[in-house]
C-alpha cells in the first residue's frame, strides 16, 4: 500500500508535473466505496483521473501475464469491473467496454 506515497515522491522530484498528475497517482487505488486508500476518499471526492487511472490499472493488472498469476481474458476483467459498480466509476467501465 505504500508504493502510492513512493509514486508521489517520486513526482516530487519533478516540479513540471500538474497538480492532476500528482492527484491522480495519489487517488488510484482510492474507491468509490470509501474503501480504498491512502486517504479513503468516495465517490465524487475522487478525481476523474484518478478514477480514470484505477480503472485502467486494474485491467492491466488483471490482463497481464504475473509470475503469481495468470492473466485474465479481457470480457472478464470487463465483467468483474462492471460488477464492481461501488468501487469503479461505471461510466469510465462502460467507455472502457467501448474501447475494446
């Protein structure tokens, strides 16, 4: 759970970066549940990109090949985040469906 705080002092180092950059990292693995963390922010208090982000990390995570695991074919990654609908923004889910 600590790589978000390394990610952001990490992009500390770097002043050019937005605060949406900074924001972002700090929100993806925030849920809209409240559930997440490092700050337990829900719904809308989670930025767009943030919630942009923990969509897409988690099909990354879940679609690509892992020592420990697997990887998931994509309509399953898919049906798992369109389940999740109190903890991804299922507009973002629904555009990622689009997508792919």
């Amino acid at each position: 759970k600590q790589h978000v705080e390394y990610g952001l002092e990490i992009l500390g180092a770097h002043k050019e970066l937005s605060y949406e950059v900074r924001q972002m990292v700090a929100q993806h693995h925030e849920r809209l549940s409240g559930r997440g963390y490092p700050n337990a922010l829900t719904g809308k208090s989670i930025s767009v990109e943030g919630r942009i982000l923990a969509v897409a990390e988690v099909y990354d995570a879940m679609t690509s090949k892992r020592t420990y695991k697997r990887p998931e074919k994509p309509e399953v990654v898919l049906k798992y985040l369109s389940k999740s609908v109190n903890e991804f923004d299922c507009t973002i889910v629904a555009r990622l469906k689009e997508l792919i």
